[in-house]
C-alpha cells in the first residue's frame, strides 16, 4: 500500500522530511519491521535522548563521514525493536 502523498511546503517543491518518531510508527505498524536502527553523532545529545524515550537503546560505535563537518565524526547506532517500543501519544 503506498503511503498518501504529503504535500510540499510553501515555497518549496519538497515535502517536510519525516521525523524519525513518523518513521518509526510507519515501519512497525504499517511497514511489518521487527526492529530499526538509525544512528546519529555522539555530540548530539538531544537527538540521543529523544530517542531513548520511546525505548531506543545506545549500540556500537563507529566513525562516519559528517557532510556538515565535511570530516569523520564518531557516532553511535540507536536500536529498537517491536516488542521493546513504546508509542508517545
């Protein structure tokens, strides 16, 4: 089933960008996932600990190339699978 079209901003001819939390609830409720895994820079804080409220757990560590920096960076994958989510209202 294809997903309704999101319509683009004012200005723009891009769609908004869905935010992981939309991702998540569309890869296990609509999608079938068991389990997914974004990552993300170790200096950002606040994106780790939004993620650790609907139950991402902190995994591996690695160095990956960050366009902003245009350098390596260490960053740290997140998990989450099915039976540990826990859906924000």
């Amino acid at each position: 089933m294809t997903p309704p079209a999101v319509p683009a901003l004012p200005g723009t001819a891009h769609p908004p960008a869905p935010t992981d939390a939309a991702r998540v609830v569309r890869g296990f409720r609509e999608g079938g996932l068991d389990r997914t895994g974004p990552s993300t820079f170790m200096n950002t804080i606040a994106r780790r600990r939004i993620h650790q409220k609907p139950g991402f757990a902190e995994g591996d560590t690695a160095t990956l190339h960050s366009p902003a920096r245009d350098a390596p960076a260490p960053s740290i994958t997140l998990s989450l699978d099915r039976q540990d989510w826990t859906p924000i209202p």
